[in-house]
C-alpha cells in the first residue's frame, strides 16, 4: 500500500507535535508512516528503553529521541506503544508532566480508557486504539475507540495516524474486546491456517517451497477479491466449487470436521481472554 498524504491527515496533524513512547516494531511503523503521511521529523518525538535502539531510530527518521518525561512535556500528542504489562509504571512516570489538553492515544491490548483516564489529568482524551501486526508492511487494521473525553477532533487525529499503516475502523470501547479476537488476533489464524495447508501440501507430494508459494498466492488473490469485489463470501466460494468436484468434496470434510464450529469456538475464547485482561485478571 503506498501511504496517501490527505487533506484530513494535513488537518489532524497541523502544527502538532507527536511522542511515540515505547518505540519497538509497532512504534516504528507508525512513526514511519506518520512521516511518509507528511509530518515533518522535527515534529516527532521518540522514547526507547536502551539508548542504542533510541540513536537508531534517531539516525534512521531524523527525529529527536528523548526521556519519557520530556515528551509528556513537549508533545501534543503522546503515543503509548508500550507493553500492556509495561504500562501502569509508564503512567506512574507521566502522571506529573501529562496536562489535560493532550491526547493520549494507547495501543497497548486489553487496557481500558478508564484505565488511563483514572491516572492521568482529569478531563483528559485518551483514544484506545487496537492495531494488528500488518501495520508493519502498511496493510494493518486498527480499531479505535475514544474514551470518555474524545472529541471528533482527537478520533480525526488518531485515525490520520494510523491511516498510512492500514485501514481504520471506529467502534464503540465496549466492542474491542471482539475486534481483538477477529483482527488483533486476526493473522494468526491465517499462519496458522496456511501452516496446516503448506503440512497438507507435502503429504499431497509437493516440496515445502512449492506448497507455501501456492498457498501464500491464493490467499493473496482470495483476499483481494473479498475486498475489491464487493461480493460476500459465500458467493465467491461457490464460484469456486463445483458439482460433485473437488472443493466441495473438500468443503464437505471441513464442515464433517467442525472447523466452522471451532472457528466460533476460538475467537468467543480470544474475546473472553481480552476482557479478562481489561478486567485486570491477566
């Protein structure tokens, strides 16, 4: 995907000074999509925890590397990457030097926006924002939910920040826990998926690399007919299975399998772990 400068991301980021905090590979993506979105380096702030991974992000993106503290002060906008486990002592740390006409925008899992909204400067808009790991090659999803004090100008700001990594998506904060299990979580059943297949391959006689490439080319393809088409589903699978032929004898095995009932069976206990884990139970 090539990264669209816009006129809402020219909008969201004018004359904002943006932290990412916690700058490891999800940090990085976006700090690199912020900047071929637009933004100016010199408007970016990062913070590592080793000082030889904060000189690498400083050489590589010219942008200024600094202690937490420092970028709680001079940002209008402060990132948190951080670990989830990470970010109770992060905030502990920002507490004092955090004012209430920032934005905070976490993309940490499973942490509510009350969560920071009790930590911080009262009346503070803090944006929780669930992202999966294709950002990374700019084909993420990132969910977004704003928290009690998010105006329209904060969800603005945040999706021009995630928009050059992905597509976003807004939801109401009691549906991330469900957006978790299907798209955080989302690419692991696809490896896990395409593992399986690239396993079935060679019992079948091909070679590992010959299986993998024919796998890895069909889900590409499928994946993008699902979203250019406009078709649902079923309709392309039926496209795709004729009578008495070998996808629907194929089909017939999964369904004899329960993989469709395992399917719901997983993501309800991918949803159920992330409340868990909001709730504080992790």
């Amino acid at each position: 995907m090539t990264a669209q400068h816009t006129p809402d991301a020219d909008t969201a980021q004018e004359k904002q000074k943006v932290a990412v905090l916690g700058t490891g590979k999800i940090g990085e993506a976006l700090l690199s999509g912020m900047i071929r979105a637009g933004w100016a380096p010199g408007d970016l702030l990062v913070t590592a925890r080793r000082p030889e991974r904060a000189e690498e992000l400083r050489s590589r993106y010219g942008v200024e590397a600094v202690g937490n503290a420092e970028a709680a002060k001079a940002a209008d906008t402060l990132i948190l990457a951080a670990k989830p486990q990470d970010m109770g002592a992060l905030l502990d740390e920002l507490a004092a030097h955090v004012p209430a006409d920032r934005l905070v925008i976490s993309a940490a899992a499973g942490i509510p926006t009350s969560f920071f909204e009790e930590r911080l400067a009262d009346g503070i808009a803090v944006v929780r924002v669930m992202p999966n790991t294709p950002v990374l090659v700019d084909e993420g999803m990132s969910v977004i939910s704003g928290g009690r004090h998010a105006t329209e100008t904060h969800l603005a700001r945040t999706e021009a920040i995630f928009k050059p990594v992905g597509k976003t998506l807004r939801v109401p904060e009691k549906q991330q826990d469900a957006a978790t299990a299907l798209s955080g979580s989302g690419p692991a059943y696809f490896y896990y998926l395409v593992e399986a297949m690239t396993d079935a391959g060679i019992l079948l006689g091909l070679p590992r690399a010959q299986a993998h490439d024919l796998i890895v080319q069909s889900a590409i393809g499928a994946a993008v007919m699902l979203r250019d088409s406009g078709e649902h589903p079923v309709k392309l699978r039926e496209a795709v299975t004729s009578p008495a032929g070998t996808t629907i004898n194929a089909i017939r095995e999964l369904e004899n399998h329960g993989v469709r009932a395992a399917l719901l069976a997983a993501l309800e206990a991918a949803r159920d772990r992330s409340r868990e884990l909001a709730s504080g139970n992790g």
